[in-house]
C-alpha cells in the first residue's frame, strides 16, 4: 500500500475539493444551518451553532477534511471526509458528507465520491460508508454511487448515545468497471 494524501486537491466538472481550513467555518456553517439537511441524520442538531462547532473542530483535527466548492461560483456547498477505519489501515472510510439543499438530488454527491474513491483507489482496494440505520436518504445516495450494503453492523456514540450504523462498501475493481474515474482529474 502506498501512502494516501488524505487531504488532496480535486477537480471535477461540476465541484473542486480541497482541505478544510479554520478560515471555512463562516461558510461551511452557512450551508449546516439548515435544519433540513440533517432532518434524517443521527445529529439532527447539527445545525446549531454549538454542535457543529464541535463537528467542524473534529473536521479540522482528523487531518482528512475536504470542503466542497460549487466550480462556477467558487462557494462553499459542503463537505466530506476521509478517516481509516481500523488499525491495520486496510479500509478506507469516506463519510461525514453533507451539502447544501440546491445540490441535492445526486449529480453533485455523486461527482464528489468519484472524486475521492478515484483518489482512495490509487492506495486501498477497499472503501467503506457508515450510514445511521434510519438515515434513508444517505442509504438511497449509496446505493446511487454504486455502494453495496454490506452484513456489517457498527455502533457509534454520538452525544452519549450508541447508535447503530450500516456499513457500505465500494472496491476498486468494483469502481474501475463501473468507469467513473475516467471523468475525474486531480491536482
């Protein structure tokens, strides 16, 4: 295995990503404080100040944070992460993904997974996706992106509570037929 960059630099047709910096927060925030984007997510307060600081904090300090700019305006419209699962780092997570409500409907997810599977695949043959149980809508964006469920159960606490999550996995051979990454570009 070769090392990743975990917080690179990529350009797609319709967004770019780069790593998240603490001069963000203002916009990253803007996009989070909608309360609809986390209606269905285990944090549905996430939306309050307080709580995605704490998020946006732990973004910052995982040292795989990636924000996601809409390429024609050059403005903040989310973001996502990558983080090893395991110690072995034979598994690569991508997770924590969110976007602004006018880029929903899955051209712009869509767009920012390939992006970042086609640059996990150049290190790990293995990407997993955590979903809450009852996050039907990140359950329906998996499986648009070609992620298959998976038998695995995990349970993660969030504010003190253990919550149940589903495991979601994509493999390179899986994502290179699929043909994806010939779209892609990186800097």
């Amino acid at each position: 295995m070769t090392s990743l960059d975990l917080q690179p630099h990529l350009v797609g047709g319709l967004i770019e990503l780069r790593p998240l910096a603490a001069d963000d927060w203002d916009q990253l925030f803007a996009v989070a404080s909608d309360p609809l984007i986390w209606e269905g997510h285990p944090a549905r307060d996430r939306y309050k100040g307080p709580v995605f600081r704490q998020f946006f904090r732990e973004a910052l300090d995982s040292g795989g944070a990636l924000v996601a700019l809409d390429r024609t305006t050059r403005r903040i419209i989310g973001s996502s992460r990558y983080w090893w699962d395991g110690a072995n780092r034979d598994e690569l997570e991508i997770g924590w993904t969110f976007l602004a409500r006018a880029y929903w409907g899955g051209l712009y997810n869509g767009e920012m997974k390939s992006l970042m599977l086609a640059h996990a695949f150049k290190s790990v043959d293995h990407v997993i996706f955590i979903v809450g149980v009852d996050n039907v809508r990140s359950q329906k964006a998996m499986l648009k992106i070609g992620a298959v469920p998976t038998e695995r159960r995990l349970v993660r606490t969030l504010h003190g509570q253990p919550l149940e999550h589903m495991v979601f996995a994509i493999t390179k051979a899986g994502f290179s037929a699929d043909g994806r990454d010939r779209r892609m570009t990186a800097t």
